[in-house]
C-alpha cells in the first residue's frame, strides 16, 4: 500500500514525501563503541510509499555474539558470514541520499556509524528519523511504543521478532501508518541532521573509578590534605602530570580536570599564571599550593568521610532529596557566579518550589477533567500557563502539541491563528471559550475524539495514561525486577522552534549536590559519562532524552538531575511549556508526566531529577528557573565550563 492509497488518503501527506532507508541491526551489546553488528537489514521506498529495494545479511563480528537468547545468533550460524566491511559499500549505496528510518534510530545509526568508521569509511546519512520520537509525537492508543505493540495497533503482520529483515519489514508499514497519522495531526518530522551535534565519534575515557570519600571542603593554609577533597592541577610540574594524578588517586584525593568553587586546592608552580584554571581559582578563592609542599602533603593524608550508603542513606535526617535537596541545588546554582560579578537572583524564590510529595493517583478521581487532555491555543504566555496549571487541579493533563490523546482544546486571545485550529473539526476535538475551564463540561466517551473509536481490543490493551504531576511533584520509582533493570529515560518535549536552540544536559551528584568528575556532566558535546550510565539522546529538534541506568550507579552517586538550557538570546517565556515525562525504559509505558511553563525571562530550567530516597529512587518534576546561562548553573554544581 502506498502513502497515498485512495482509500486512506490524507491531505499533507506529500510533505512527508522523501526517499527513505529504513535500517535495522541486530548487535552483540548495547554500546556501540565497543560491541558490534551481527545482522543488518535495509529496506528502501520511494516518495510514494513504495518499496525500491531490500538487503539483508548476517555479519561475522569476530567477536563473542553475546546475547544469543535474545537475537538467536549464535557463533556457529556467523562463522561463514561476510564481514562488515565487505559489505559496507552496499549498504551504504542503500542509505546515500536517503533520510535513515529506524525504531530507535539513534541506536541504529550509532552502531553503522562507529562499524563505517572502523571499516575507514564515511556514513553516507545527513538525516535520520526515529519512529519511536515520531509515534510519541501522535501518541496512538496503544499499551506502549514498542515496535511489536505499534505492529499489533496499526494492523502490521510480524512473523520474526529480532530478526534484523523481518524487524524492517514491519518498521516499513509502521512508518507508512504513522505518516499518515501524523498528517493528519499536521504534526512536523522530528528528522535530526546526521551527524548530530552530539559527535558518534565520541568516545569516553575508560569507566574512571567514583573517589569513595565525600569532598571535605577548602584545603587550609598549613595544614593537610584530607581523602576526598578535589584537586586540580596546572602549568608545568617536575612530576609528571600521569604520576601526580596516580599518587593523588591512590591515597583518595579526587583530581579533577577544571577548578569550581567547590574544588580544594590548585596545584601550581606558577602562582601567577594566565591559565584558565588560575584564573578561575583566583576568582573562586581557590587555596593554591606549589608542587613541592603538594608532594610532601601527599605523604600525611588525613582519613575522610566516605559517601554513605541506601541503608545509611534512609538513616540519616534530612537527607538529600527532601525539600531541603531542592533548597540546596537551588541556592547552590543561584551563587555560583564568579566573585568579579554580582551573583543573579532566582526568579523564583526558594520558598516557591513546592515541598514534594507523592501524588495520590486517586487524588485526581472525581474532577471534571480526570481522563482528558487539554491543549491551550493562543494567549500570552502567563495566560497559558495559568489555563494549563487550571488544568491539572481538575484533573486533566495539560498538553503542549496536538496528537491522538488530545481531547480537548481551549482557545485564548490570539489562538485563531494557530494553524492547529484548523485540524480540529476533522479530527472531531470540542473547541471551548477561555471560560470553559472555570466550569467544563462532563468528561466525554472514553475513546479520545481524536484518535477515532479504537476497537475493544485496543481499549483493554492500553495502559492507564501516565500520573500528572504538578511543578514539584514526587513518585517513587517502582522496585526493578530482579531479572532486568532498563535503563529511566527523562524525556524533554517543546513546541517545535525556528528561531532557537534547546540543549539538554545531566548532572551526577553526590550527597553534596557535586558531579564527582567533570566527566559526569552529560551534554552534546559529550553525551555519555565515563562508565555509561548516563546518556543524552537526541529524537528530534523538539525532543531530547536523558537515559539514566539507576542500578548500576555507584552508591555516592544520590541524584541525576536534568536541565535545559537555550543557545541564543530568547527566553524559556519564548520557547513556552515544556513537557517531562519519566519511562522506564526504551518504547515503555511512561509512568510519569508533568508541563512545565512557570519560566519567563529564564534561559536556564532544572525540569527534572531522579534521586534516592534510602534504598528507593524517586522522580520529581522541578521546574526552577534562572536568567543566566548553563555556566553558572554548571559551577554551580562543581564543573567549569567555557560560555
């Protein structure tokens, strides 16, 4: 069936029309840079929806197939099978001039990415598109946004699961359907220009190990250094640089790679010096001690604290993670700037963060809105988001784009010239006056009039919609089962931009609201930390994901917290509400959800964060705000970054 079926015709569709390369691998691991590829499959079709072409093939990896009980590929089935790189010149005249399709396509295109680079070849995509980031987009009425349930909602037969042709067959007639779903809605491609801004050439330095003790402060004239405090070191030394880092290490001092007003001491023989790490320390107020008497201190460390422990933890009063937890981030980004410069107010008081709380599901059970999803068109931007926060005290969920869960929308002032309006009596949405959310109407049906009327059996495989949480709300994680953990993803959504850039970054803290390593602050120019527990994804230009894998964090390591921070001069007030959502793995059911959009003149929002709670990781929605840049909120939290 072609995009354009006469029996499915959908006007729009035609902006959709590019040659597609729809790609699936199937991989010895998880990480691309060191596991490797052991089948893949590529299915081509034209601006018309039709297939052009199609290759398959199993990959000798030369490596250990790993998990065999999931894709079934044993050593023995590969031993004939060609190598990569005698067959990448195929594969990539598949995938030249063609926009590269995948289920997770970030997956995908990392794993050709690094396999095109060991055969010393070039990656012949400039764009991708990920059918996961477009199905969240329309959000069908489906159980979660894995490819076999999408398969099973959109009538899509599936014969060989995690079999790389199969798998692309379906991805194939998915995309096909998810088109015109998302032509419908009028909803833009979330396409990524390839390669991204997060570089796939990127590779960590090995896992470094987590310093065991807590960061005991300043260093004091005269007197020792003490295991945990945090030592950087500049200009020439004596000492090679690699035996300083050594010695410091093993006696459980903490060498970091940039000065913050957290770090302990500068180790310098040039007191003076113009570097960037003198400089800093001299603004900061930094101790700086000569390499001679660093030496000599190194032979008398005193014992530290080591970071405590989940049973520890939940012993302890006033933990990190209470009210307080917030107070601390919150005042901690609100000084960090330099001493030369006066430090910018919040504006938001401390005092207005909401202390957190579990949501109660039931709490919602009774309210007008319980069940629905509302989109505000127009207003100016505290209208909006008043009518979205009224929203959420009825019950309802506040929605920033139009897709298939939307229920209903509310036009403001100015809204008559969204170009959404005019979708909505196609799609059958009730259009209500910005009086209608002091006194809605009874909740309808329970089929969402957009999303047409799912069948009985579509209706008893989907999940109840995710808990809305308000701006400081707090749920408790779920226990992991025993036999798997996948990774948390924190998921990031706007409207979509042309006028400004949105990235987003994570923080690994510690009890005292520190990255222990620069290296744990995740960004796109180095979107993994050391040991791979913390990754940024990049779905789309509107879409962004923190993926944070809790169990195989260490135990010093008490909050991920997550921010976004604008490139350029507009304003968060500009960009407008900013949808989070909590998923407890890749395609999941979400079990989270909350609309951020207090943000006025900010250019800096803390949305979320995942932290523990004794032995129990929770997730809360923040939504703190600062006018100044992602470097103060970065120093803040111990890590120095260039503006």
């Amino acid at each position: 069936m072609t995009l354009s079926s006469p029996s499915r015709d959908v006007p729009g569709l035609r902006d959709y029309a590019f040659d597609w390369a729809l790609v699936d691998v199937e991989t010895s691991g998880l990480i691309a840079r060191r596991d490797r590829v052991l089948s893949v499959a590529v299915v081509t079709i034209g601006p018309d929806g039709e297939q052009t072409g199609e290759f398959s093939t199993l990959l000798n990896p030369g490596c250990d197939p790993g998990p065999v009980d999931v894709h079934g590929l044993t050593a023995e089935r590969l031993l004939g099978a060609p190598t990569f790189e005698q067959v990448a010149g195929r594969i990539g005249a598949l995938l030249q001039d063609r926009v590269l399709v995948a289920h997770n396509a970030q997956f995908d295109y990392d794993f050709l990415a690094h396999e095109f680079a060991r055969a010393r070849l070039y990656l012949p995509v400039s764009q991708r598109l990920c059918t996961l980031a477009l199905n969240r987009q329309v959000d069908p009425p489906a159980s979660d946004m894995k490819l076999g349930t999408l398969a099973a909602h959109y009538g899509v037969p599936q014969t060989r699961a995690h079999d790389a042709l199969d798998d692309t067959r379906v991805l194939a007639g998915i995309l096909r359907a998810t088109l015109r779903e998302a032509a419908r809605l009028d909803l833009p491609l979330p396409l990524v220009a390839c390669p991204p801004r997060q570089n796939v050439q990127f590779a960590p330095q090995p896992p470094k190990t987590p310093c065991a003790y807590r960061n005991p402060g300043r260093a004091e004239a005269g007197g020792p250094l003490v295991q945990g405090m945090k030592i950087a070191i500049t200009g020439e030394t004596a000492t090679s640089r690699a035996e300083l880092v050594a010695r410091s290490v093993a006696v459980g001092l903490n060498v970091m790679s940039s000065v913050s007003r957290h770090t302990s001491a500068l180790v310098t023989n040039e007191a003076g010096s113009a570097s960037a790490k003198a400089q800093r320390a001299a603004a900061e107020g930094v101790p700086v001690i000569d390499e001679h008497t660093f030496l000599r201190l190194l032979d008398d460390v005193r014992a530290g604290t080591p970071h405590r422990g989940g049973a520890e933890r939940a012993e302890a009063s006033g933990a990190v993670g209470s009210a307080s937890g917030v107070a601390a981030a919150v005042l901690g980004t609100a000084v960090a700037a330099p001493a030369s410069t006066a430090a910018p107010a919040p504006p938001t008081s401390v005092a207005a963060v909401p202390a957190p709380r579990r949501p109660d599901p039931a709490a919602t059970t009774g309210r007008p809105l319980t069940g629905r999803r509302v989109l505000i068109l127009g207003g100016t931007h505290s209208a909006a988001a008043a009518a979205r926060t009224r929203v959420v005290e009825l019950g309802g969920s506040a929605a920033i784009n139009l897709s298939r869960t939307v229920t209903d929308a509310v036009l403001l002032p100015g809204g008559e010239t969204d170009r959404r309006l005019r979708r909505m009596p196609e799609l059958g949405l009730p259009v209500h006056g910005e009086h209608w959310l002091n006194a809605p109407g009874a909740a309808p049906g329970a089929a969402s009039p957009a999303a047409g009327s799912p069948s009985p059996e579509a209706e008893a495989d989907r999940t109840p919609s995710p808990l809305v949480l308000p701006r400081g709300g707090v749920v408790d994680l779920p226990a992991p089962r025993q036999d798997a953990a996948p990774p948390w993803h924190i998921t990031a959504a706007w409207a979509p931009q042309e006028a400004a850039e949105i990235d987003v970054v994570a923080f690994v803290l510690d009890e005292d609201e520190q990255v222990v390593f620069d290296e744990d602050f995740v960004f796109y120019g180095a979107p993994e930390n050391p040991a791979g527990t913390v990754r940024l994804l990049t779905d789309g230009p509107a879409e962004q994901t923190i993926a944070v894998d809790l169990a195989s964090l260490p135990p010093g390591s008490r909050k991920v917290a997550v921010a976004a921070a604008i490139d350029g001069e507009a304003t968060f007030g500009d960009i407008g509400a900013v949808q989070v959502t909590a998923v407890p793995g890749t395609g999941a059911a979400p079990l989270a959800r909350a609309t951020l959009d207090a943000a006025t003149t900010e250019r800096t929002l803390l949305l979320a964060e995942f932290y523990r709670r004794g032995p129990v990781w929770r997730f809360r929605a923040v939504g703190q705000g600062y006018d100044d840049g992602l470097a103060n909120l970065a120093r803040g939290y111990g890590v120095d970054i260039a503006d």
